[in-house]
C-alpha cells in the first residue's frame, strides 16, 4: 500500500515559493495567449478574423485566472514525467470547474453571457463540455511542463527588484484597460452580444 500511494506523489522543487512578479506574469502571458487562442479557434469557426473579449488590448482574462490556478497548486511542481496523470486530471477538473462557475456566475448574479455552449455534444449546464475538460487538462500540462519553468528562468535572470516593477506596470496596465473596458461595455452591451455570437458580425 505505501509504494502504491507514493506513484501518486507529485515530484516537486526543492525549495520555491511563489512571488508576485511570477504571478503576474503568469496571468499576463496566459491572458494573451488565451486571446490568440480565442481568436484563432474562431478563424477556424466563422473563417474570419473577430476580436474576442471585451477588453481593448489583447486579454481573455480567464486563461489568465486559470493559469494562476494552476500557478499556485503547482508551483513548486518538477515537469517530470510521472506527474503527468495526476496534473492532466486535476488541471481538467479545477479549470473546468473555473470555467463552469465563472459562466453561472456572469449569467445569474451579472446577468450578462460571455459564451453559451448550449447544444455542443457533451455540454455541461451549458458553460462547459466534456471535450473541453479535456482540453483544459491538456493546456494545463503544458503550462506546468514547459511554460512554467520557462517562467521561473526568466524570473530568476533578473533582480527581484526590477522583476517586481515589470509586474507593477504590467498589472496597472490591465487594470487600466479593465476600468475603461467595463466602462465601454456598459455604454455598448452589443460588445457581449458579439462574444457569444461571433458567427453574426458582419
């Protein structure tokens, strides 16, 4: 029984703690790739180029959220090979259990709809599926096996000192385009209407 619980064990650094900088980092690189992912799943939809997400510059913030999820269970995870049962599993059900919620939430407290899968195979309440589940398991492997580590490298090439006002701009940065991006969604709720029905826009 105890060498079978220990094939479960996730390998980890030997010492690491998670910063601010990291964090922000995380959650900006995570932001942009999640809005080029965005948009090139729509390419692929609709054949054209539409922009996804509310926010003026180039953020889907729930990839960003997600991988800080993902960043603070994992962080002193090694990308070993024998962690990758357990982070696909737990990366699948904690980033589709996010994104489940987050869609709840907008719909029935905000009352507003950022995406709807209604009628997609294996639909769950709507706001996830069971093939995306899958896909978040797969983009949270990648995330703990090759962009964390990268993360981690460039973090520690530079004094703390200077990493942490990188994060300070970056961080002002999005709050900013977040405040004024509400401000035009609130003006404009067609903005909302066009993230859910991108196959409409013209």
């Amino acid at each position: 029984m105890k060498k079978s619980s220990q094939n479960f064990q996730l390998v980890k650094y030997a010492k690491h703690k998670a910063s601010f900088a990291e964090m922000v980092i995380v959650f900006t690189f995570a932001s942009i790739v999640g809005y080029l992912v965005e948009t090139g799943y729509v390419f692929l939809c609709v054949g054209k180029i539409v922009k996804r997400g509310m926010f003026l510059g180039p953020y889907c913030p729930i990839y960003g959220f997600g991988a800080l999820i993902l960043y603070c269970c994992f962080y002193d995870v090694k990308p070993n090979k024998k962690n990758i049962p357990i982070i696909f599993l737990f990366a699948s059900l904690l980033l589709g259990t996010f994104e489940l919620l987050c869609g709840l939430g907008f719909k029935y407290i905000l009352n507003i709809e950022m995406w709807n899968y209604s009628g997609k195979f294996l639909n769950i309440l709507n706001y996830t599926t069971v093939p995306i589940l899958i896909g978040w398991g797969i983009l949270g492997t990648m995330y703990v096996f090759f962009v964390h580590p990268i993360i981690l490298k460039v973090v520690g090439m530079f004094p703390k000192k200077i990493m942490n006002k990188v994060a300070i701009v970056l961080f002002c940065m999005f709050f900013c385009d977040w405040l004024i991006s509400t401000r035009r969604v609130n003006i404009n709720p067609q903005i909302l209407t066009d993230l859910v029905n991108p196959q409409d826009i013209s």
